[in-house]
C-alpha cells in the first residue's frame, strides 16, 4: 500500500506544537536546496526561542497523561506510525533523496530502517509494561524490594542531516515508548522529510502535546532547547563541537544526555583476506551516502603483502562509480548534501594537496551541475596528517600498510574517536580477536555496516556518550525505580 504526501509549502513557516501547526515567532528564513539540481526547494523558518517555550509548555502538560498511558497503548501508537511511514514509503524515499542526495536505493533503505524502528519500539513497550515490578533481592530476609521504570520526562531530541527519519527513529521511537514526551529539532539542511511526521503522528492518534516538532537552526531552536530548563534529558547527534555545547547546556540543572559523536573509523585488512571482499566492504565504508556517516571506515590499515593489490582494486572501483541524479537508478553516489560540505571536503583535497599526500585514483567526470566531490584514495598517509585524525565527511580514503596485526590495531587505536570499525579477514575467529581489541562500540566482521534496532549504537572516546537501539536505546528514557518495604505476612 502506498499513499501521496502533501507537498512541502513553499514556505515553512509554521511549528508543530500541541498537535497543531502554529506560526513561528520568527521572521527569518534559511533556504533548502536539492543538492543536485542547485534549486530551492522550500524557504523554512530559522525558529525562535519563543517556539521552544511552547512547545516544551506543551511536552509538560501532555507528560502525566500520556505516562500514565499503558505500554501496550504506547506500543499500539508506534505501530501506527509505522504504518503511516510505510504507506508513503515511496513517496518519502523520493523527498528524502531529493532534500539530501542520497541515492534513491539508500533512501528506501532509510525508510525501511526507521520503519523496522518503530516496529521494534513498538513491542518493547509491550514487554516494558510487562517487566514492570520486577521482584529484585531485597537484602534481608524481612524485605521485598520490586523494580518499576520511569519515564525521565520531557527529552529534547536533536537529529543531523545524513540520515533522515534514520536518526530521529532511532530517538523518537525509545521515548515515545517509555511513556516520554518529545520536542524534536530535525536538522535545518534537510527538514523536509521529518516534517511529515507531523501529519503522521497525527493519524497514528497520539495526544495533543506528545510530539513537537520544532524547525529551524542551531541559534534559533538548538541552542535555546538545549538550555530549557524544563527538558528533562537531551539526546544530540553530531558534530563534536556542537555536541560539546549540548553538554554544557545540560551541566545547567544537572540533566542528562546521549550525544553520538564523530568517527574516524578504521577498516583493518589481514593478508589472508579475501581481495573482492575486501574491496566491496572498503567501498561501502567510504562511499555510502557519499562518505557522509560518522561511521565511514575512513582509515584502511592493510596487510603489506596485500596493499598493492587492494589499492589497485580500490582506484578501479572508485573511477568506476557512476554519480549523477539520485533519482536514476544507475547512480551509485549522489551530490553531497550542500555546498557549505562540498566546501568542506574540498578543503581537505586542498590540504592533501599541501601535504603532498599520494593518490592514484584516476579522476571521473563529475555532473555540471550539483556538489558532487570525487571519491580519492590517499595511500601511506602519515599519521600526523589532517586527513588521517580528522573526520572529513566526504568520500576520501586515507590508507596505510603494516606488517602485522599487532601494528594495525595500535594505528587503529591510535585516534581520539572510538565509533565503529571493520576488520576483514580470512579466518572470522581471527577477525573476531582483531575486533576484540578495537577501541570501538561497533565492529563489524567480513560484513557490511548494518544497525538494526536491535542492536547497540554509540562509541567510546570522543564519539560520544550513551547507546542508541536495543535495550540500550530504551532505558536511555528511563529511570530505574527501587520499591522496598517489609514482607507482608
């Protein structure tokens, strides 16, 4: 079953707040533009502080009933909004790879994500409700103590722009079930696809108040959100810088936080390695979404007995990559989702310039039009290298060969991100021992990234604070309740 969505006005204007688009305070704009065709989509609104006052007003007064909801009814609205992303599943794939670039195949498989999301959610509340008064060891022999799970109350969610509906599942959908109201500020690059949440909440029956969503940028929603001082919790993904300001944020009323973080991943090839594999999985780390992910594996520490071979295969497969209309279905790598990160990516092509770094990567012919960045691959690059320590965003691959495993684990370790990381392997024990060493939250084996809901998201070091998905993503919301008193006889 598929359904149409209602165009997006030309102008954002409005808020979602208390079930109800209300016109924002605000009197500036902030343009959204299709990454490949350059040309202006919608003008939406940059918010105003005011917005958030009411929407958090709101969040509040919607809080007791909607945590006194039963789990299973919470449970039932997040199957509902399953639903409703699932019949306009085509036409949601389209916006979003039209609002961000990405391929269409990579939007669908977006969509089916946040889909299986909510889905997941939706039966965890169940067993929330039933786990609920769990019977817990009381100590001495005259006590009972029970365990109960709390919604922490009102969260402030904030999303980045290179997965959407992705991102804001993965948060949405562990609050709402907890029985936790929301205010939710998708990013300003790419808002046009969250928005239909709005319209979707609204037929899956959720109470006035559970749900806002709040456009606009970091000055005008971000900033004042994360300072409110009736959110409860803020969950942040992003970028460092800003996440680092989230958390000071929160230091004010001593609320907690889940940020996900930066990468710098590493993708670790043994010589026993299959080559085809390993270059699929290399390419998939780096060039998926254009590079955009903050998992990309953009660091490659290979088996010298295999590094020619594997850079040989790499640069093939690179000047092979069709780009051009994500809407086509020959296209294996859209734009980049602005020119401000073309800018950015191009950037560091200027410093691997200046570092005299080494590429072989024959170049491609990029479309005339859109913020399209060639993939490049940069072999030996030197540890000290601005590309090998920073998180680029963008389709470049930073290479080094060693002569072992213990080397390669060192170099993999050796970085101020601790986000994911690939090891590819002949032997999947070796593999395995490899990726227990890794200073990571997420490593996978001989196997492409996958994050299923129920799995585990975040990372160690500076990638972040917390865990999203699986059981993780849910008692994120929660507070753990202790009941003690004497055994009644």
């Amino acid at each position: 079953m598929t359904a149409s969505i209602s165009a997006p006005k030309d102008i954002l204007y409005e808020q979602f707040i208390d079930n109800a688009w209300v016109p924002s305070r605000s009197k500036t704009y902030r343009q959204v533009l299709d990454p490949y065709h350059e040309s202006l989509l919608a003008e939406v609104t940059c918010g105003d502080p005011a917005d958030v006052d009411l929407a958090v007003a709101a969040a509040q007064r919607a809080l007791p009933g909607w945590r006194a909801t039963p789990e299973a009814s919470r449970g039932a609205h997040l199957e509902a909004i399953a639903t409703g992303l699932e019949t306009r599943r085509q036409a949601l794939a389209e916006l979003s790879s039209c609002n961000n670039g990405k391929p269409l195949a990579e939007a669908y498989q977006d969509l089916d994500d946040a889909i299986d999301c909510y889905r997941y959610y939706a039966k965890a509340a169940v067993a929330l409700g039933q786990r609920q008064g769990t019977v817990a060891e009381a100590g001495q022999p005259d006590l009972e103590a029970r365990h109960y799970w709390d919604a922490i109350g009102v969260v402030g969610l904030i999303t980045p722009w290179n997965f959407p509906l992705v991102s804001s599942a993965w948060k949405l959908a562990p609050a709402l079930a907890d029985g936790c109201t929301v205010v939710f500020k998708p990013s300003e690059v790419t808002p046009l696809p969250e928005q239909i949440l709005a319209e979707i909440v609204m037929e899956a029956g959720l109470p006035p108040g559970v749900f806002n969503l709040l456009l606009g940028d970091g000055e005008g929603i971000g900033a004042p959100l994360s300072r409110h001082p009736d959110i409860d919790k803020l969950s942040f993904t992003g970028s460092n810088a800003v996440g680092e300001a989230v958390m000071r944020a929160a230091a004010q009323g001593v609320r907690p936080v889940s940020l996900e973080l930066g990468g710098k991943s590493p993708i670790l090839v043994t010589e026993d390695a299959d080559l085809t594999v390993a270059r699929d999985l290399v390419m998939a780390g780096i060039c998926y979404n254009a590079g955009q992910m903050c998992s990309a594996t953009s660091r490659l520490l290979v088996h010298e007995s295999l590094a020619d071979d594997l850079y040989a295969a790499i640069d093939a497969a690179m000047a092979a990559l069709q780009t051009g209309d994500p809407m086509a279905k020959e296209t294996d790598m859209g734009p980049l989702v602005s020119a401000l990160q073309r800018d950015r990516v191009n950037a560091y092509i200027a410093q691997a310039r200046a570092e005299d770094l080494h590429s072989e990567t024959p170049p491609i012919t990029l479309p005339e039009c859109g913020f399209f960045v060639a993939p490049r691959l940069y072999r030996e690059v030197p540890t000290t290298s601005r590309l090998w320590r920073e998180e680029i965003f963008g389709p470049l691959l930073c290479a080094r060969r060693v002569a072992n495993d213990e080397e390669a684990i060192a170099l993999a370790n050796d970085s101020d991100f601790g986000l994911a990381a690939t090891v590819v392997a002949g032997d999947p024990d070796r593999a395995e021992a490899i990726a227990r060493r890794l200073e990571a939250g997420n490593v996978w084996c001989n196997n492409d990234q996958i994050a299923p809901p129920q799995g585990s998201w975040g990372g160690m070091k500076r990638s972040g604070i917390g865990r999203e998905l699986g059981d993780s993503g849910l008692n994120a919301y929660l507070e753990l309740k202790r009941i003690t008193r004497p055994i009644k006889h």
